[in-house]
C-alpha cells in the first residue's frame, strides 16, 4: 500500500509471471490506495468487458475499434 500512496495509476498486464492480476480482491486492493488500475494490452471486446466488470478503471489497447463498439453495444461508459 504504502508503495501507491503517491501513485496516480498502475498499468498491468492481467498476468504476470503466472499470477493472475486480474481478481476483484487485487483490483480492490489497489483502488483502496486510491489508485486507478489499468489493464493492458487488451485487444479483444469479451476481456475488455470482464476486466471492467471487475473494477477496471481503464484498459490500454491496439484495437480501438473493438473496445469503442464494445461500449457502443453495452453501453458503457
């Protein structure tokens, strides 16, 4: 916690070195420090909208495309 205090936002991968970084109880965790956490590099709809689902505050992606018709269809915002 103390390492995101002064932290805007952390951008991730959903895994890394095989933990899995995508869990509402590590997303949680990281928003409690006050913290936006984003997910990266998403390139399809269907993670993209778990991923927010989970409490995502932002996802990094190549396919802008998808993403913005993802949020067209649900309407997201």
């Amino acid at each position: 916690k103390r390492v995101l205090n002064k932290a805007v936002a952390l951008q991730i991968p959903p895994s890394f070195a095989g933990i899995n970084l995508a869990t509402k109880r590590w997303i949680n965790s990281v928003k409690k420090s006050g913290t936006e956490i984003h997910f990266w590099t998403i390139n399809d709809a269907e993670t993209a909208k778990k991923l927010l689902a989970l409490g995502a505050d932002g996802i990094v992606t190549d396919r802008s495309d998808l993403i913005y018709e993802m949020f067209q269809e649900t309407q997201l915002r």
